[in-house]
C-alpha cells in the first residue's frame, strides 16, 4: 500500500482535508482518518507489528497526528509527517515488545534464523529471508518500496540523516541479492542494520 496520496485528487483531497481539520472540522478529521487508515494500518504490519499491536500503535498515532494538526504548516507535507508519527509509534511498541519477550524468554537461537532463511528443496524461500530481517530492515524495505517513498522522504519519516539511508538501503540490497543468488546468508542480519 502507498504512503503517498494514490493520485493528484487524493493529495487535493488530504491536503483539503488536513486545511479543513485545521479549522476545527470534527468531520474533516473523520474522513481523514477513513482516507489514511488502511495505510497506516498497513505500515504497522509491515513494520513488524501483529494485527493487534499494529491497531493500537495507528490509534496512538491518530491521537498525536490530530493534536499536531494544528502546528503542520504545510498540508502537502502531511504523508511525510503523518508516516514519521507512525513509525515511531511502532518503534515504541516493537521496543517494548522486546523489553517482555527479553524479561520472559530466551532470545531465538541462531539455528532457527537461518534454518528459516535457508534454500527449500533448492528455491530460495525468500517470505524466509525478508522474516530474519530486523523491523528497522523491513520498515525500511517497506518505505522505499511498498510505499514509494524517495531517499530524502525516508530519511525525514525515520529522523535519519539522507546519506545513512542510501548506506542502509545499499547494504540490505546488497545483501539481499547475494541471498538470492545464494552465495552467503549467514551474516544477513550481521551486516544490514
């Protein structure tokens, strides 16, 4: 699912949309929120979040994206912005996440990572791979391709600097193709932080 606006009448009508919330229509807000929902919803999952972590996580996100509403001072700039607010919403969850499953399991073993990305009956089972993928890795994956987003567009959702996102993304590319060609998926998630 994009995080931009799907067509030029989409973008008129978020940025219409954002103006009018802006102004203090309940029923603007209602329509954005049925505009943007299923993308947000959509970003959480790809982000790591199960289906209920991801709700909660767009729930939280719609409170702090309408209370922000106001300061937003250019409606075009709601996709970037609106998306950085889930994502951290989601960071914070996958955080926690991992704080309980550290306080009451045992981490993975190593064994079972790679006996998931590991080839099946010689095809690459790449659903395998892109799972030993880290949710900073997936988010990332997810921004510049499912989302469409552009290098610049990324680094600001995820408050990284443009040439740290062009290494990672280089990196996790990198290292994916030699998956698929099948030279060497030991140090997958190793090497693309």
């Amino acid at each position: 699912m994009s995080m931009k606006p799907k067509t030029p009448r989409d973008r008129v009508e978020t940025e219409a949309l954002v103006l009018d919330c802006q102004a203090g229509d309940d029923a603007a807000v209602n329509r954005l929120i049925r505009l943007w929902q299923s993308r947000f919803l959509g970003f959480a999952r790809r982000a790591g979040l199960d289906d209920e972590e991801a709700w909660d996580a767009v729930q939280e996100s719609w409170i702090a994206v309408i209370r922000g509403l106001p300061r937003l001072r250019d409606p075009a700039l709601f996709p970037r912005w609106s998306f950085r607010i889930v994502n951290n919403k989601c960071v914070d969850r996958i955080r926690a996440a991992q704080r309980r499953r550290r306080a009451t399991e045992a981490l993975r073993t190593e064994a079972e990572a790679d006996a998931a990305a590991a080839p099946v009956g010689g095809v690459l089972d790449l659903r395998g791979v892109i799972d030993t993928l880290s949710p900073d890795q997936a988010t990332l994956l997810h921004l510049k391709y499912i989302a469409g987003l552009t290098q610049p567009e990324i680094a600001e959702a995820l408050d990284i600097p443009v040439g740290t996102v062009k290494s990672r993304l280089h990196t996790l590319l990198d290292r994916l193709r030699t998956v698929v060609e099948g030279t060497d998926d030991d140090n997958l998630r190793k090497e693309t932080t």
